[in-house]
C-alpha cells in the first residue's frame, strides 16, 4: 500500500515515507512536482525503507531517465497505447543490453546502486493503461518485455470509453468497471503488478497488488472538510 505526492513538498514525502509505507509515488503529470523539488523529495524518501516512484509527465526517454537518475527505483508511465509505446518505456529504463538509458547515476547510485545489471533487473516499469486503444491492444503491452505491470488510469479510462472522468470508488459506469476488472485479471494472469487507487482491502481482495491509498492534496481537503468552526462566544462585559 501507498500513498501520491502531487504538492511537490519534500515535508509530506517525508512523511508518507517514515509511516512505512510500501511505497509512495510521487506525481509529475498532473502535480506540482518540479526537477528539483523532486530531488529534494527523493532525498527525504531515502532515510526509509518505502520504495520511491516518480510518474513522469510523458512517455519520454529523458524524463524516464532524469527521474531514475534523481533517485526513483521506479516509473509510471502515462497514456501507453500500443507495444511500441511500451517498449519505448521499458527500454528507457534500464541499461545496455536491455535499453536505451543512458549512464548517469548521480544519485541512483545511493537507490538501486551502480551496477547496470542489477539496476536492470531492480528498476521498475509500470504502464499506464487509461485510454480504450490501451486497453484493445492490454496483452500486447503487458507481453512486453520489460514491463512490469499496469497501473490504471481510471478517470482517463473512464472518458475514452465516452463516460465521465470517474474514479474507481465514484463510478457506476458498467464499461469502465469491466475495462478495470479486464486489465486486472490480465495482469494477474501474467503475474504482473496492477495498480489502482482506493480503498486498500476492497482493493487487495479483488485481487490488485499495488494499491495507492491516498493522495496527498486530496488528504488535506477532507481534513479540512471536517473541521468545524467553533461556537461563537460572546462576552458578557
């Protein structure tokens, strides 16, 4: 189980990682996450035991590799429609023979190491599945090689097959449900990793094994939903 950094503060990463948290995933798609505050946060990341990912803004191969060489021992890659574009993922994340990374670990070194092998066989690449192209073309992306599972993108999901951008817990919608339950069994299947976001034993017994819990800035705001404004008193002079 794990939570998403999507503030960009090295603080909450921190703390996410000292619970002892199986991993948190830190989000520079849709976050606020610049190179250097990744940085920043990788290295509060560090003193723990919870594996740090970066989801990368793009399927590109120098935004896989700063990440990994930042100090990710892992990516998420979005918006994976076909083989080639897997591909493209996986060999951007680990060294000659198997890819295309390029040597650089300036920080990696202290992660997952700097032995090229090693860090090949250790380096984690999760593809994102969350259009309905991925999802025609889900076993050919997962039979890949060098991808090591599929974490759901299911509001994106939810909007290529013509709903709503509904998370898993919100939606009723049948055809986005079904997508979910194909791509999960196809995973598991291949005994690859699935990930999804939401509540973790709902989750855990319908089988996904890599289950994001929480998300930071949405954290907040149901904390603060729940305070109550305290009763006005007023002085009697």
């Amino acid at each position: 189980m794990g939570f998403s950094c999507a503030l960009g503060s090295a603080q909450i990463a921190e703390e996410f990682a000292m619970a002892g948290l199986d991993f948190i995933y830190i989000d520079q798609q849709h976050g606020l996450t610049s190179h250097d505050t990744l940085i920043e946060m990788l290295r509060a990341v560090a003193r723990s035991e919870t594996t740090p990912l970066v989801r990368v803004a793009a399927n590109d191969t120098a935004l896989i590799g700063l990440a990994l060489d930042a100090g990710a021992e892992g990516v998420i890659v979005p918006m994976i429609n076909n083989a080639d574009e897997a591909k493209l993922a996986a060999q951007a994340c680990r060294y000659h023979p198997r890819g295309v990374r390029s040597w650089g670990p300036i920080r990696a070194r202290y992660g997952l190491g700097s032995d090229p092998q090693t860090v090949n066989q250790e380096v984690l690449c999760l593809v994102m599945i969350e259009t309905s192209e991925g999802l025609m073309n889900l076993e050919e992306i997962l039979d890949t090689p060098g991808v090591d599972g599929v974490y759901i993108g299911p509001a994106d999901l939810g909007v290529s097959l013509g709903g709503q951008p509904l998370s898993f817990e919100q939606t009723s919608d049948r055809l986005q449900l079904d997508a979910i339950s194909r791509i999960r069994r196809a995973c598991t299947e291949r005994g690859r990793i699935v990930g999804l976001s939401g509540d973790p034993e709902e989750l855990a017994a319908q089988g996904f094994n890599m289950i994001t819990a929480a998300l930071d800035f949405a954290m907040i705001r149901r904390a603060v939903s729940e305070v109550r404004r305290p009763t006005a008193i007023t002085a009697v002079l």
